[in-house]
C-alpha cells in the first residue's frame, strides 16, 4: 500500500504540530527539572500517547523520549555553570539530574566533552571574601 503524498504531508504537519505541543509544555513549565520527570509523564501532561510522542520527537531529529528530556537537563546545567549559580557539579540536581553520575554519562554522551573538563574550564570565579571582591576592582591612579 502507497502512501499519497499529500498523506505524508498530513503526517509531517502533523508530527510538527505535536512537537510544538511538547515544546511549549518544556519551555513554560519546565517539568524536566523534577528528576521524576519521565516519558509517562511526559504523555500526560500533553495528552499524547507515547508512539505519538516517539513519533514527533524522531520528526525533529531525537532518538527517544530520554534524549529530547536530557537535552533540556543538559542546557540548564550548562545555563548554571555560565551564570556562576552552580559553583560545585554536586548541584547536578538543580537542572533535574537524579544523581551526579547521570549528568556526567549524559552531559558526555551530548556535548562530547566530560562535563568536569567543560565545568572546569567554563565554571565563573567567585570570590572567597570581600576583600578578594576588593581587590578585583580596578586601581585609578592618583595624580598629584
């Protein structure tokens, strides 16, 4: 059996317009930041069974239901180490990681680095006292 082409284009719209779903769900109210957060529940809260959901992720380039949720885990933990809001990679659970162990396999396995290199060489500097804060403000010669 031949599928019509314009059957394939109702199914491609059709996988967009469930990924938007999905999306709009991540974006407002980021449920992967509850390390609870699964492909059941993803199904719930949008309605959509989960061949459906396998099927619009796959449309957008994802291999499963726990790449497209650890893409999201993995960009927040990054968003945290830029800003300085994480200062030790034992705060993995903020970006919905249940363990430090999956944020490194998964950091690794989507950025191809090891996530304490990339920690390392993109974690901000913080100052220990206030004096160090001090001593970081730039000097202005006194002209006499």
């Amino acid at each position: 059996e031949e599928i019509s082409h314009s059957e394939q284009n109702d199914f491609n719209e059709a996988n967009v317009r469930r990924f938007e779903v999905l999306e709009f769900l991540m974006q407002h109210d980021r449920p992967w930041l509850d390390s609870q957060f699964t492909r059941d529940k993803l199904c719930r809260h949008t309605g959509l069974n989960r061949h459906l959901v396998l099927q619009a992720l796959r449309s957008q380039g994802y291999n499963d239901t726990h790449e497209y949720i650890y893409r999201y885990r993995v960009e927040e933990l990054k968003r945290l180490i830029l800003s300085g809001e994480m200062q030790s990679l034992q705060e993995c659970e903020r970006a919905g990681f249940r363990s430090v162990k999956m944020a490194y396999s998964n950091f690794e396995r989507m950025e191809n680095v090891p996530l304490d290199i990339w920690f390392d060489e993109h974690k901000r500097p913080v100052p220990d006292t206030m004096e160090e804060q001090a001593d970081t403000t730039p000097q202005h010669p006194i002209n006499k």
